[in-house]
C-alpha cells in the first residue's frame, strides 16, 4: 500500500492494516487465517443473522408510512450482527457500552474515509472526536482479543481449526476465537477483527442500502424478488432459521445482490500496488480476455501523478 494510504489509517492504521492496507506476505498470512476461519461450516450457521434481521424488520414496521431513512437502521443493523459474530458482544456488555461502542466505530470509519479522501492533505482531518472514537474502538478490540486468547489458550492446544472441533465446541468458541487458534499475535488478532467489522458493517450495510435504492426505482425487479423469495421461504419465517443453502440457491436473489454490487462497488478501490513488472492472465483486449501488463509501482514515484 502506498505511503500516503498507509499514513491516512493513522491512529487507527495499528488495528486497520491488514487485508485493507497491508501488501505482500503480511497480506498472504492475514489472508490465509481469515479464509480458513470463514469456512462453509462458520458461515453456515445463520442464526445471529436471523435474529438480528427479525429486529431490523420490526425497526422498520415500526415506521408505519412514514419516511424512513433507512442507512442509519442498516449500519446498526450490521454492526451489530457482526460485533455477535465475532466476538465482540458479551453478556457482560451492557446496552450503552455496545451502544458506544458502535458510535465510535462509526466515527472512525468516516474519519478514516474522510482521510483517503483527501489523499496527500489527509493530515488536515484530525480532529479530538476522531481520535478519541479511534483509542474507544481500539480499547474495545484489544480486550475482546484478550479474552479470546484466554479462553482458547488450552484448546489451542488441542485442536488447531475451527473443523477439528465438535459441534458443542463449535457452538461455544466464536470467529474471534477461531482467529486465536490460528495465531497468538495480540496485534495481529486486533487487526483481523478490525477487519472483519469493518468489511462486515460498512460495505454490507453499503450493499444493503443500494439494493433497496435500486428496487423502489424498479418495481418489476422487486415484485419478481418478492415472488422469489416468497416461493423459496414463505411469507412468514417464524422461528425457523433460513440456512446458508436456501439463500445460495434462492437465484434471482443472488442476481440482484451481484448486480448491485456490480452498479455500486462497495469498495471501489484498492490500494496494493505491484512489486515488480508482471502481468494478469485475463483483463485485455476487446473482450477482456487477453494477458494484461501490470507495471511496478514505485512509492517515490507516486508524486509524479499528484496534482
């Protein structure tokens, strides 16, 4: 990652770093525990989602007909699901401690979206809320990952993934611990879980957002969603859990999802660079279909494209 993007996470770059700003080997090894912990058998499980949806619904009918925005309910929504499926929420925390804690990720995030912005200026957007939502949210981490390591510190020795455990075991331990069995590196944990809320509230609620958007502008693609969805789970889920399979196959679903995605990235842009000359096997040509020449990219040459 480029100097200038490395330096704009700053406060927060310590548990911001490693799928969305690290490059090369570090990227590798995050990569690798994050695959291996987001396994079928994790994801599978839909039961924080579901409840947590069952809340956003209800958040919604409570609106009646009137004009709701749905974005702040979506991001609450998100984060929450996925401070649950991490680890992050613990009987222990009460209402206002993960009340606060959502605020301040909030703050962190568009600050540090704020700070890519800006580019070579990033250094103007600093201000004392921003890195006091980044110490809260950098706190909170940092104990969640000390609870893990603890809990997980004797069955770290007596299985190494999330696949080797039964299904009592698996119901016990959550992702952050999955992460720990993997590696005991504290600053390491901090920065995968950093990750994982950050790709699981901002881009999610993102796409959430999008797909809504695009369906009130579209009635005949969200009355043919309706009729699939109706089909496949009925009018009313009730207490049963829909399964990860029922919503792979739901199709028309996954279409409307991809091309949301598709209109409107979640993540738009990268900041990885090539290390040396290579080339992309797919990318060029007419029809995208040929090799494509990716050129190295020099840190100390960036300059010659700023304005």
């Amino acid at each position: 990652m480029a100097e200038v993007e490395e330096k704009n996470l700053t406060p927060q770059a310590d548990i911001l770093h490693n799928q969305f700003g690290a490059d090369g080997a570090e990227w590798k090894q995050s990569r690798a525990v994050i695959r291996t912990a987001l396994s079928r058998t994790r994801i599978s499980d839909t039961r924080v989602v579901h409840d947590n949806t069952a809340k956003l619904i209800a958040a919604f009918a409570a609106a009646g007909e009137n004009t709701v925005d749905v974005l702040p309910l979506l991001l609450e929504h998100t984060m929450r699901t996925t401070t649950q499926f991490l680890g992050l929420q613990t009987s222990a925390s009460t209402s206002q401690d993960q009340q606060n804690f959502m605020e301040a990720m909030e703050i962190c995030s568009n600050g540090i979206i704020t700070r890519l912005i800006l580019g070579g200026f990033y250094w103007i957007y600093n201000s004392p809320a921003f890195r006091s939502a980044c110490t809260h949210v950098r706190g909170g981490v940092h104990i969640a990952v000390q609870s893990a390591l603890t809990r997980t510190a004797k069955a770290a020795t007596t299985y190494s993934t999330f696949h080797d455990k039964d299904q009592d075991q698996q119901e016990q331990l959550n992702l952050l611990d999955d992460f720990a069995l993997q590696t005991r590196d504290e600053e390491r944990l901090a920065s995968l879980a950093s990750d994982i809320l950050l790709a699981g509230r901002d881009t999610t609620a993102a796409l959430l957002s999008w797909l809504i958007s695009y369906l009130a502008r579209h009635p005949a693609a969200y009355a043919r969603l309706r009729h699939a969805v109706l089909r496949d789970f009925g009018s009313s889920a009730g207490d049963e859990y829909m399964s990860f399979e029922q919503l792979k196959n739901c199709q028309y679903l996954q279409w409307c999802m991809k091309e949301t995605l598709r209109l409107s990235p979640s993540v738009a842009l990268g900041f990885m660079t090539a290390s040396v000359d290579t080339t992309l096997p797919s990318g060029g040509g007419p029809k995208g279909e040929r090799p494509i020449f990716v050129q190295k990219v020099c840190r100390d040459e960036g300059k010659m494209w700023e304005l």
